[in-house]
C-alpha cells in the first residue's frame, strides 16, 4: 500500500488508477487474511465477537482518518490537485506499520497452550 | 448411501455441496451491503455542488456511518452469536435497505446524516455474520477461499455500484439512484430465508456433507468450555492481534471507497472520463482477496 505514494507526482488517470489498484490489491488480500484470523483462532461462539471487535476497531482508525481528511484537504484547498497529498502519504505508511505489529501479537501463546486459542 | 441431488426418503433435494451456495448468498450480501454505502460517494461530488457541502461536511456525514458501523460491529458481533447467523442478517438486510430507500427523502447534511447513521447500524452486522456463517459451514482448509469469496463481494459491490448508480442519477436524478440498492436487498432476502439454516437443522444438505461439516464443528467447539467473556477476549494478544489487522488498514481501504471520487475531483479529473480509475481499485481489490487463498493453502 506504500504504492499509494507515488500518485501525488502525477494527475494521469491511468497512472493514479493502477497505483491505486496495486494498493487495494494488497489491501485486499490482508483484509481476506485478516477476516480469517477470528475463524481460526476462536472458537465459534466467539467468532462474530472477536470479528466485530476488530470491525470496531477498523471504524475508530476510519473515524480518527475522516476527521483528519475532512480538514486536511479542506485547510488545503488551496494547493489545488495537491490538497490531498499529505493524506495519501500518511495512507501510504500506516497499513506497514499495522503489518509488523500484528506479526508480533498473533502468535502462539500460554492462552493457545491452555485451550482458550487456537494453535496458528 | 444417497447421492448429491436425489430424493432422501420422500425429503426435500439435496444441494450438491451446499455449503458453496451458503459461501454464495453472503458474497451476494457483501455486494448488495456495498452498493447500498457506495451510492452516497459515487454521487458525492454531485451533492457537494447542490447542496454546497465543504469535504468537512462530507466527513461528517460519512463519519454519522462510521459511527453507527463502528459500535454497530461489536455489538451485532455478540448480537449474532446470541441470536443466530440466519436471524441475524435478515434483520440486518431488512433494515438497511428500508434505510437505503429512506434516503431518498433526505434533504440536507442532517437528514443525510441521520440515514448514514441508521444505514451503518444495519450494514455492520455483515461481517460477523458472514465469518459465523462461515465458521459454521466451513471446514478449516475452505475457510480462507470462503472467506475471500464473501469478502470479495465488497470489492464487486463497489465495482457494480458507478455502472449502476451513475446512469440513474444522470437520467433521473440522486433520489432515484437511493432507491434501486434497497430493492436490491429485499430480493436478497427471499433468497436468504430459503437457503440458510445450520447444517443441523438444513433440509437439503447430504448426509456426507452435514457429517463432514459437524466432525469439524465438534473439534471447535469442544476446544474450551463455555463462551469467553469480553474481558476474557480482551486479555489475549492475538484479540489486539487481530483487532490491529483491520483498525490499520480499514481506514486506508475506506479512503479509497468513501472518499476517491472527491480527490479525483480534486486532482482535476471528471467522474464521467474518471469511470475507469473508480472501478479499477475495486477490481484489484477483488484479485486481492482471492490472492490471499494462495498465501492461506501455503
């Protein structure tokens, strides 16, 4: 998703189309990942609980990220077709960081060794 | 031993592997859920000029369906584990699309708004319905293809919704163009009543298929001894783990969904030569999902 960097250069609709659809591409095949963490570490009573927090989780980041958009690319009107670079650059890093940091938290623990986790 | 798509004693017809046509209505569900959201962004830049909304505006009104969505997850998550899959997104299905037809009667940021809000509530019990579904028809190894198949409804939904959408409101205005997703819905759920039960208690599965399923089931479910509470779920790393995985990256998938009409307008592009460059990222993301499957068989 870092791909999403490199549009700021350019106001080419192809260009901005492909970046963005290697970003999503990306994007995509995590979130399919990501969808299937709840089903196979928990149980299936607690599957839809743990997907809808992590659901709840996903629309506090979006809600923080739409404030911060709104006014971002309000405040910066005047750059004209670069009002929403610093976004797209922000947009670029945060899913990398978010990779790292669930590669170090799901993994398996004391919890999958008493039962309560399933074993990844 | 009766065979895919004969008579079970004077019973209903089997499916043959039915819990592929399961994986198929909630796809279809994922596509209905986001056409119904992606009618207010495709016509996005067209409501700011009528109704002469700054993007702090447009923020709000998306953010009244994050809220509604955000809190809408936890607590349809819990509400469908307490009620059931089949239950649960028929009410879901049925809400949001009377909300979707609702819309059209909106005349500014707060009615906007309040039917953003309501729409978010009922779309958000998508997800934890489809993962329970899944996790309740799936053996683990199909887990991840059914899971890509569902999920990747968001993406066709989205790449549905311009074709669909942008042709009615050219023709007869935003109004109309609210109208056409609700419907959508309603026939969704006929579908829906008629073909999901659990495996248990479903009239048409095999034999083979239903025992299949319920051997994996029991391996599940006999794991722990009863329902983690919140705090329980809470405690463990990979709860963090797993929550990280979408509150990181959901945003960024969410700019472009809610948010990529505007910023083409921005750049300079128009939407009527820009059709393309909304479609594409919807596309990929499609090819995306079903990518994961390759990285989940490994």
């Amino acid at each position: 998703m870092l791909l999403l960097i490199p549009t700021i250069f350019t106001v080419n609709l192809y260009l901005i189309a492909l970046l963005f659809g290697l970003a999503t591409f990306s994007y995509a095949s995590f979130s399919t990942i990501a969808n299937v963490l709840p089903t196979d570490l928990y149980r299936s009573d607690s599957v839809a609980s743990v997907s809808g927090l992590s659901g709840t989780g996903a629309g506090i980041g979006t809600i923080i990220a739409f404030e911060l958009i709104g006014h971002l690319s309000d405040a910066r009107q005047a750059s004209g077709i670069h009002s929403f670079d610093p976004i797209v650059i922000v947009a670029g890093l945060i899913p990398f960081v978010g990779m790292i940091l669930v590669l170090l938290l799901v993994r398996n623990t004391r919890a999958t060794d008493q039962g309560l986790v399933r074993r990844i | 031993m009766a065979l895919a798509g004969q008579i079970d004693s004077g019973g209903p017809r089997f499916i043959r592997s039915l819990r592929w046509w399961i994986g198929g209505i909630l796809f279809a569900s994922t596509v209905i859920n986001y056409i119904d959201r992606q009618t207010l962004s495709i016509l996005a830049p067209y409501l700011k000029q009528d109704y002469h909304w700054t993007n702090v505006d447009y923020a709000n009104i998306a953010i009244a369906f994050r809220i509604a969505y955000t809190i809408g997850q936890t607590v349809c998550g819990r509400l469908m584990d307490r009620v059931g899959t089949r239950r649960g997104l028929s009410i879901s299905v049925t809400w949001y699309s009377i909300v979707s037809l609702m819309t059209s009667l909106a005349n500014g940021i707060s009615s906007f708004a309040l039917f953003r809000f309501l729409l978010g509530a009922g779309e958000s019990a998508n997800w934890p319905g489809a993962s329970k579904a899944v996790s309740e028809w799936f053996p683990k190894r199909e887990r991840g293809l059914a899971a890509a198949f569902y999920d990747s409804g968001s993406s066709v939904g989205g790449a549905i919704a311009p074709f669909l959408i942008l042709p009615v409101y050219f023709r007869w205005g935003w109004r109309v163009a609210f109208v056409i997703p609700g419907m959508l819905g309603f026939l969704w759920l006929i579908g829906w009543r008629w073909l999901y039960h659990v495996p248990q208690e479903h009239p048409r599965i095999s034999d083979a298929e239903r025992q299949m399923i319920l051997a994996e089931t029991q391996e599940i479910n006999t794991a722990g001894k009863s329902r983690l509470r919140w705090r329980d779920l809470l405690r463990l790393p990979q709860t963090w783990g797993t929550i990280i995985s979408k509150a990181l990256t959901d945003p960024v998938w969410f700019f472009v969904t809610d948010w990529f009409p505007i910023y083409l307008v921005a750049k300079g592009i128009s939407l009527k030569s820009g059709l393309l460059a909304v479609w594409v990222p919807f596309l990929a993301a499609d090819l995306g999902n079903f990518s994961a499957v390759v990285f989940l068989a490994i």
